[in-house]
C-alpha cells in the first residue's frame, strides 16, 4: 500500500531566481536618463504628434543615438 503525501506536502520546492534579471537591485542614481533626452523625447513627440509613422521613426532614431552615447552599443535603425 502506498502512503498518500498531502497536497500542501506535493508543491514544487521554490526556485532561485535565473537568467538576465537574476541578482539586480534597484536602480541607482546613475541609472537614471538625464532630463535633457527626456526633453528631446517630447519635443520629438509634440511635434509629430499628427503622424504616428514619423514618431515612431523619430523616436528610435533618438533611442538608437542615447544607446550609441550612453552604452556604446549601436543598433540598427529602419531607413526610409
């Protein structure tokens, strides 16, 4: 005869947390964006507000230069 274990007694023990958010902490200060590419995200944002395809293209062209500057990683942005 098998002994039946409690269902409180059959959950998955609790797995240490993996992969690329495993051991970050809170942001500090100097992962912050500075105020000056914020203003310019909503420069960029008031003045294509009319013509939603502009802004996206705008819009990551921004990204694609704060990532160039701030990380010096360069990415790959749609021509028209």
């Amino acid at each position: 005869m098998n002994p039946q274990l409690p269902m409180s007694d059959m959950s998955p023990a609790p797995v240490p947390p993996s992969g690329p958010t495993a051991g970050l902490t809170a942001a500090s200060d100097n992962d912050k964006i500075e105020p000056e590419w914020i203003r310019q995200a909503e420069l960029l944002v008031a003045q294509t507000k009319k013509d939603p395809y502009e802004q996206a293209r705008a819009l990551n062209a921004l990204k694609a230069d704060y990532l160039l500057k701030r990380y010096a990683k360069q990415i790959k942005v749609a021509e028209d």
